[in-house]
C-alpha cells in the first residue's frame, strides 16, 4: 500500500496523524475486502486551499471538510470485480489500485471537532474513513445510500475502537 502524504498547511493535531491515516485507510480496505495493493493520496490543506479546489472541481465556493477525487469507476459500490479489466485503473510502475485522492481540511477537523464535542482524532479518522468509502464508489446522495454508508462509518470505526 502507497499513502501518498503531502501538507499545504502547518499540521499540528495531538496525535501522529500520518500513522492514524494510514490505520483508518487499512482498516477500510479490511472492512470491504479489497483485494489489491492499493495507491491513495492525501492532501491536507487550509480553509482557503479547500475552498478554492470545492470552486475549481465542484463550482461550489466555499470551504468544505473534505474532497474525494476517485479514480475507479465502479459496476455498485463496493464491487471490485471488474476493478481489473482496466489497466488504467493499476500504477504501472507498483501495480498497485490507484483508488484516488482525498483533500482533506485541517481547519474543520479542528472546527468540526469541537463543534461536534469529539476528539480532533476522531474527526480526521471519520473524514478519512468518510473519503475512503467515496474512493470505493459510495455516495450519500440517497437517503438508502446515506444510510448504508453511516453504517459502515460506524462499523469500522467501532471496530478501531474510535468512538464519539
């Protein structure tokens, strides 16, 4: 597995947030059974660098927690069956999935955090967990789908031990 890690902004959370977003990323593809190595990018970013990639890729100025940029279509969500019939879909160079990328805020896993009463762990651990089942083909755009994806949100995370 490849995280690819980079910071547009100083990062200061009270943990060791590279190796969390590597547990909670693994923990994903344990929970759905992905059955390759995969590639993932993360960029943490500010309230303003947020804002400006929500306008450029979604025509929607204003910031947002976090963005997921997926680069596997999907037949359903969660269905990796015919992840292999496109080549485009491995790293050439690793031959690894390259599942996409995830922009995630800093300043609103802090705003959010608090507002929320949780730790600043448990929210980075969300919204990464929150993108990762984007990058699998899961949307909330439903309320069946928002259901379905709330349940497996708290299902991994329970089974982190990362509560509320």
């Amino acid at each position: 597995m490849t995280i690819n890690i980079e910071e547009e902004v100083e990062v200061s959370f009270p943990f060791d947030y590279k190796k969390l977003a590597e547990k909670v990323i693994l923990a994903a593809l344990d929970a759905e059974d992905f059955p390759f190595e995969a590639e993932i990018g993360l960029l943490l970013v500010s309230l303003k660098g947020i804002q400006e990639i929500n306008c450029q890729q979604r025509n929607l100025d204003k910031p947002t927690d976090v963005l997921s940029f997926p680069m596997t279509a999907y037949e359903k969500p969660g269905d990796f069956a015919n992840i292999e019939r496109d080549e485009d879909n491995f790293n050439p160079d690793t031959g690894e999935a390259m599942l996409g990328d995830i922009v995630l805020c800093v300043d609103k896993v802090k705003e959010q955090a608090e507002s929320f009463g949780h730790s600043e762990m448990r929210e980075f651990s969300f919204l990464i967990l929150h993108s990762m089942l984007h990058l699998f083909g899961y949307d909330h755009m439903t309320k069946e789908e928002a259901e379905e994806m709330e349940k497996k949100q708290r299902e991994i995370l329970d089974q982190m031990g990362i509560s509320r």
